[in-house]
C-alpha cells in the first residue's frame, strides 16, 4: 500500500474525519501535527500551496484536505491511488 501522510493540527475538525475515514478503510497513515511547530507549518505550505489543514499525501500525490480524500473515496478512485495507481485532485 502506498504511504499516506497526513498535516494536521490537534483541534481541527476536518483532521479528526480524514483520520476516522482512513481507519474505517484500515489504511494506516503518518501524522504530521504542525501545532507550535511553524518550521514544519511552513514546509506544508510549501509543498501543498495552502495554509489549511488537513493536508494530506498519498506517496508523493498531493490529495488535498479532507473534502478531497472523501471525494476520491465516493468515487471509488482512492483505493487505485493507495494501491499506486491513478492521480488526486492537484
């Protein structure tokens, strides 16, 4: 399975739902919290473009936030991308 990262922050609502969608899928996943942490906040907007959270990567796919990761679970094309192929949505 290919590797999941998530950037998340502790009180975000959007956060707590990617996580309880990718364990009800049982797709185990790296936590980023970028609390107190502007160094690690900084390079998440680097690479993502955006200042909210979650940010979240499926190997080096950029998949967006939350919105996002449940979309491409509607649609059927997240377990592709988590099996390593397909694309996200940026």
């Amino acid at each position: 399975m290919t590797p999941v990262t998530l950037y998340t922050r502790k009180l975000c609502s959007y956060c707590t739902q990617a996580k309880h969608l990718l364990n009800q899928l049982g797709v185990p996943y790296t936590e980023i919290n970028i609390d107190g942490d502007p160094e690690t906040a900084r390079i998440m907007m680097e690479k993502s473009g955006r200042r909210t959270v979650p940010q979240i990567w499926i190997g080096d796919t950029h998949v967006g936030g939350f919105d996002d990761l449940y979309s491409l679970h509607r649609s059927g094309k997240l377990q592709a991308l988590l099996n390593g192929a397909g694309s996200g949505t940026s």
